[in-house]
C-alpha cells in the first residue's frame, strides 16, 4: 500500500461510528446543559455592573493582602527570632554575651503585664534571679573571674533598689500593698542567702554587700510600712495575715540578738500593741529594740 492508498483508506474511515466518528460537541452540550439546566444557546455570557465590581474588588482585597501577608511574616519571623534569643538567654550570667538580652526580655515581659499581681511577682522573680546569679558566679567564679561577681551583686543591688523606689512612688494603693506582700515573703530569704554567700564575695566588693544587706532591711522595712497603711485603710484578713507573719519574723530576730530585763519589757509592749491592732506602733517598738 503506497501513500496515497493509505490517506484514502484514512478519510473513508474518518466517520466511522467504531472509531469516535460522528461525533458533534454542540449537540452533545445541548443535551447536557438541558438536563442540568443550563444555557442551551451558544450566546456569550452577559456580565453586569454589579459582576464587575464584585471582580474588582476580589482583585482589590486580593493585591492588599499580599503586603500584609508579607509583613506579617517578617513580624512573625523576628518575633520568633526574638523569642529564640530570649529563650537561649535565660541562662546566662552577668558578664556573657547574651545576659543583656535576657535583661531586655525581662523588661519586656514586665512592661506587658497588666495586672498588679502578675507585675509584683514578676518584678521580685527578677530579683530572686540576680540573687541567684550572685550565689551562683560567686561559689563558682570569686576567684577567676572576681569582676562577674561584682557585676552580679551589683545587678542584685539595682533590683533591690528599683523594688524599694516603688514603693515609696505614688501609685494605686492595690499595687504597692500586692508589691510589699511579695517583698515581705522574699526578703528574709534575700538577706539569708546574702549572708551565706558573703565568705565568697571578693574582698574587693565586701563594703558593697553590707550596703546590700541594709538595703534589704530598708526595703522590708518600707513594705511593712505599706500593708500597714493598707491595713489602717481596709481591716481585712489578707494584710493582718501578712503583719502577723512580718512581726512573728521580726520578733524572732530580735529576741535572737540577746534581751536584758527593760528590753524584754519593750518585747512584751510590742506584743501587747500588737494584739490591740496597733501594729504601727508595735513595729515601731521592735526596730528600736534592733537598733
């Protein structure tokens, strides 16, 4: 079979029903647009106003969406970055690279926190924390590298110092009374931790511990102050709970110390103007026993 036989065999063969011939793609729409009821006449589809605008804005929404979107990434790719130093700094020490990151964290967390309570406790956990860095490069680190205790006692100092400030600033009653209760329930711990870790402080940074310590006493002092006014204001149960555990404390060092006859007589006045709800005055009698 040559060429010619072979491209006649092809058109006798073009419709036949065996090999796909015959078929018509318009009747076949027809039949099946009217049984789903469609548009059976082959007229272009009509668009009005009310179709293009809704095209538009579609496309509209659609190119200002795309910049958001990518802003939002790159807000959510440093926020986690940000999140992943802060993270990785928490353990750093005074001294190393990242430790002031992990400052800036803190200062972070505190400026979100809106509540009274959540800020009291965490402005005395970062307390804790430069307490805890002290002890730690101070058993560790006194005699190799003296200079990172002196920066972690003085990065202690300024936190009992910011404590103290606030509560002597003017500010909502609420918040200084939920500050000195937490201070009232750490400072004994700070002192105590402070004294033990005084036999590894350089000799160098000896005169600043003292300062320490009569800044811890002065602030406990100021937040006893505190829940007193607050207890003079509202008689509840939660701040007489908070003096009685503040007096207990304080008459135990006091006894502690060693009594004569006429200091135990002002023992026993303390105890008294305590129990008649005087407790301004009953601290009043205690501190000048320890002075």
């Amino acid at each position: 079979m040559n060429d010619r036989e072979f491209i006649n065999l092809l058109e006798q063969s073009k419709n036949a029903q065996e090999l796909g011939g015959g078929f018509d793609i318009e009747r076949l729409w027809d039949r099946f647009a009217a049984q789903n009821n469609f548009p059976v006449s082959g007229e272009p589809v009509r668009f009005g106003v009310r179709d293009y605008l809704e095209f538009y804005l579609w496309e509209t929404t659609r190119a200002m969406a795309r910049p958001l979107a990518a802003g939002f990434a790159v807000f959510a790719f440093l926020l986690t970055g940000w999140v992943g130093v802060g993270n990785a700094s928490l353990g750093s020490l005074p001294g190393q690279k990242l430790y002031p990151a992990k400052l800036a964290f803190e200062r972070v967390q505190l400026s979100l926190a809106f509540a009274p309570e959540q800020k009291a406790k965490l402005q005395v956990e970062f307390t804790s924390r430069r307490l805890e860095e002290m002890v730690e490069l101070s058993a560790t680190s006194y005699k190799q590298n003296p200079e990172s205790v002196r920066l972690a006692l003085h990065q202690f100092k300024k936190e009992v110092q910011t404590l103290r400030e606030d509560l002597k600033v003017e500010a909502k009653a609420e918040v200084k009374t939920q500050l000195a209760r937490e201070i009232g329930r750490k400072s004994g711990s700070y002192k105590a931790s402070v004294a033990n870790t005084s036999a590894y402080i350089p000799e160098a940074v000896k005169e600043e511990v003292d300062e320490v310590q009569a800044l811890l006493e002065e602030t406990e002092d100021e937040a006893v102050e505190v829940i007193i006014t607050a207890h003079e204001a509202v008689e509840d149960e939660a701040t007489a709970f908070e003096l009685e555990a503040a007096f207990e404390k304080e008459l135990v060092s006091v006894r502690a110390r060693g009594l004569n006859e006429e200091q135990k007589k002002m023992v026993e006045q303390a105890i008294e103007l305590k129990e008649q709800g005087w407790y301004r005055r009953a601290f009043q009698v205690l501190r000048e026993l320890a002075e």
